[in-house]
C-alpha cells in the first residue's frame, strides 16, 4: 500500500538543517559537534521506522513540488531505498562519533567546514536512497559530488587540490552525460518515474539507440563506483582524513554510484528489456575485470588507506555484477553487499584512522608489533578483514554465496572462478596487516609508549564490527535488511 507521507523527506532535511547550523555554531565546538550527532541519530531513526513499514508492504512517497503534469520532484520509499538508507544514516551515527575523537586528536585545521559538508554528503545521500524518480535522483546525486570535494582538498596542500580536481573531472562530466541520458529518455518514455521491473521497452527505440543510452545513463554511477578503467579519483582521494575516506568508501559516494546502477538495471531498464539487448554482459566483464585487477593492484600498495581503498573499487565491482546477472539471487546478493561491504570497509577505515591517530603510522610496513599495544583496534580490523574475504560468520559471507548461487542459476561459472580468485587475493592483502601487528617483533620500539586508540574512535569501530558478525549470523536482525533485499529483487527480478 501507497502512503502519503512526508517521511522519506525529513531524512535529508535533518542533516541538511544541521549543516546550516554547524556553520552558525562554528565558534563552538561542543554545540557544533551535537548537531552533527544529533542529526545522525535524527535520521536514523526515521530510517528505522520506515524501514519497518516497507517490511510491512507499504511504500511512502511525498512530493515536494509538481513541475509538469508528469514531471515530479518527489521521494519515495520502497525496499530498495530503505536499505541503503538505513545503512547509510547508522553508518553516519558511527562516523559522526567517530570524527570527533579523529578530528579532535588529529588536530585537523577547519573543523567546521568538515562537519558541515559532511552532513552535505549525507543529505544527499538521503535523497539519492529515496528518490522517486530519475530528476530528483540526479538533483541529489551532483549534490554530492559538489558537496564532497571540499572535504577530498581538506588539506589545502598542492597533493589535496590536484586530487580534488580529478575528483571533479572524473565525476562530473559523466555527471551531464547522465542529465542528458535522462533529457532522452523522458522524451521517449514521458515519465522518470522510477517503477520496479523498469519502464523502458522494446519498442522505444532500437538495441543500438537503447544500448547507448543505458550506457549514458550507467557512465556516472559505474565511475563513481570507481569501476576501471575510470577509477582513478578514488585512490587519490585517500588525501582526505580518514572520516572522510569512510565516508566516500562506505556511506555515501561509492555506494551511490553502485545504487544508481542498482536503480539504472532494475527501474528503469528492467531484467526482460536488459535481456534482450544484451548490454549488461558487457557491463558484467568490465566489474569482473576490475574485481580481479583492483585486487591485484592492493597487493603492492604499502600505504593502509591506499590498500583499503583499492580493496574498495574491487569490492564495489561485486554489487554490479550481481545485479547484472539478471536473477532474483543475483539482485539478493548485490543488495545485500551494500550492507555488508559498507559495515566491514568502514570498519577498516576507522581502524587505519585510529592508526594514524594514536601512532601517526600509515604504511602497512610501518606497523610490526602494532597489536600488542592496540589489540582491539587491530582485532576489529582482522574480523572485518574476514568478512571482506567472505568467511562464514561474517556479513560478507551471506552477501556472496547469494552472488555465487545468482551466477550458478545463470549457468555462468566464470563468474565463480572469479569470487573464488578475489577472495584468496584479499586474504593475501588483508592478512599480513594483522600477521604483521600480532606475530612480527616490534624491532624499531615505535609502540613501548602507545595504547588503545580514543573511547571516541574505539566505540563506533567495536559497534560495526559486532554488528558485522550478527548480521553474518541472523542476516535479518533489527530491521530486516535481508528481508527489504529479498523484497526488493523479488519486485524487479
């Protein structure tokens, strides 16, 4: 059942009002940082009530303002949206705890401008999670690249405002590419009305005119998703302090590129017309191509955040190629992995934060001994490590065996070749982190005079890593975020 209901339009005005405040509290840190949080917490629990009536067969929509007699500004909150918006929004309340003890014990310069464009990124995420059509999510969608870039160039160095210009170059003119795959497909179709099972057909144009669009409308999220061979920003953006490389790796950047493909595949293209045109196979090689090569790449990468980040642009690849597979189990996966993926990397990147905090180490070469004085940091950082790879017991695990069973069901076990491949590669670029810091001598004596990282920073890591076993355990714990998955594939499949 439809309800009309403002609901799906309070999760990105919270954080959206909280930015305006940020900036008129800026000469006061305490009350600053409390809007931050308090917005967090705001829009998670809107999230979480939603949540339960989509679980409940409802959907919400409300529209903000009528353009035309079929053109809409509108939100609109069905399965899909509501899982990546619960994500995202408990996500942003560990962050934003998070931040405080980063930025606070890094002594970061423009704390306020931090803040600030961080709750940009997460209204914009919002919004890209409950969008209800093509122009609202595209509105949303370059909000938060515009929003992002001023935290990439934080630093204000030459390295930070080269890469906040790649950042730029490589998001947004694929960004217009995408407006105008949405001026055509308007013209073809006269709505933008995102609708499970997809509204294009057939006879709206040929399988050459329709494989070219589908591309101009993928271009923007696949490159943000950082899919090679246009991954580039991605790694350079690494710069940023380390809440904000969470941020673009698990929260909102990454994940709205591999949502809008999610978005692009199933609601507006749907599984019968993507069939018969046959365009998302070649999408499908590329993601499996960049799952193998990013893997490969972490390998030779000494600096953490640069070896985590590269884990990141292989990682993301598994979402798109689940959903390309066509399948109800593929779409299950693919959904899933949002969850699981953006549970353990932010996990890894706030581990590397603490890291850096406590220690000022940064390279993986750098930290032999590290788990004797930070074994719970480094503790969490082995079990997300785990469900990176996909070991039973971990979220990861649940999302890729529905991506392992989606590509048996279409009879394709290159695909499985390719998992298997990408999981031996991560145990070999995630684990010497944790053999290095619990089973090499510390022979330089850097870590005699450390201890465990700040409360701050250690709560909101132990948070995900607990919940990243739990839902590895009862994948439906909370709010049914395996369910809403399930519901969402059954609905576009």
């Amino acid at each position: 059942m439809e309800i009309i209901s403002i609901l799906p339009a309070l999760t990105p005005a919270f954080p959206l009002i909280a930015c305006g405040l940020i900036f008129f509290f800026s000469k006061y840190p305490n009350i600053r940082e409390s809007f931050s949080v308090g917005a967090a917490i705001a829009c998670a629990i809107v999230n979480f009530v939603i949540a339960g009536g989509v679980y409940q067969g409802n959907t919400y929509r409300f529209v903000l303002c009528k353009l035309t007699d079929t053109l809409e500004f509108a939100f609109r909150a069905d399965a899909a949206g509501a899982l990546f918006a619960v994500v995202s929004s408990f996500l942003y309340v560990a962050v934003a705890f998070y931040a405080i003890g980063y930025m606070r014990g890094h002594h970061e310069k423009d704390q306020t401008g931090f803040y600030a464009f961080f709750a940009m990124c997460i209204c914009s995420a919002q919004g890209i999670a409950y969008a209800g059509n093509l122009l609202t999510f595209f509105v949303f969608f370059e909000m938060l690249t515009i929003a992002t870039w001023p935290l990439v160039f934080h630093e204000r160095n030459d390295e930070a405002k080269f890469s906040g210009r790649k950042y730029l170059i490589y998001t947004l003119i694929p960004g217009q590419v995408f407006l105008a795959g949405i001026v055509v497909v308007y013209m073809m179709s006269n709505t933008l009305d995102f609708t499970a099972g997809g509204f294009m057909n057939s006879h709206m144009g040929s399988v050459v005119q329709l494989g070219v669009l589908f591309f101009m409308l993928i271009a923007a999220g696949a490159i943000k998703a950082g899919m090679m061979p246009f991954h580039g920003w991605l790694p350079s953006a690494m710069i940023a302090p380390t809440p904000v490389s969470a941020l673009l790796h698990a929260v909102a950047v990454v994940k709205a590129g591999v949502f809008c493909v999610i978005r692009i595949v199933g609601y507006v293209y749907g599984t019968e017309l993507l069939k018969e045109i046959g365009v998302c196979q070649i999408l499908q090689w590329f993601a499996g191509a960049t799952i193998i090569l990013a893997s490969i790449i972490a390998l030779s990468q000494d600096n953490l955040k640069r070896r985590l980040a590269f884990s990141t642009v292989g990682q993301l690849s598994y979402i798109i190629l689940g959903c390309c597979i066509l399948n109800e189990t593929g779409y299950v996966g693919s959904l899933y992995h949002i969850v699981a993926h953006a549970l353990m990397k932010i996990t890894l990147f706030m581990c590397a934060g603490a890291i850096i905090v406590t220690t000022h180490k940064t390279d993986v070469s750098q930290m032999h001994g590290i788990g004797k004085q930070m074994p719970i940091t480094i503790g969490c950082f082995t079990i997300a490590s785990l469900g990176i790879i996909g070991l039973p017991g971990t979220v990861g695990f649940i999302s890729k065996w529905n991506l392992t069973l989606g590509a048996l069901e279409q009879g394709n076990h290159a695909y499985i070749v390719i998992l298997l491949i990408s999981a031996l590669l991560g145990l070999m670029y995630l684990m010497p982190v944790t053999y290095g810091a619990f089973f090499t001598k510390d022979i330089s004596g850097d870590y005699t005079e450390f201890k465990e990282a700040d409360l701050r920073m250690l709560i909101p890591i132990c948070a995900t890593t607990v919940l990243s076993v739990l839902l590895g355990i009862a994948p439906n714990i909370f709010v049914h975020l395996y369910s809403l998955a399930k519901m969402a594939a059954s609905a576009i499949s």
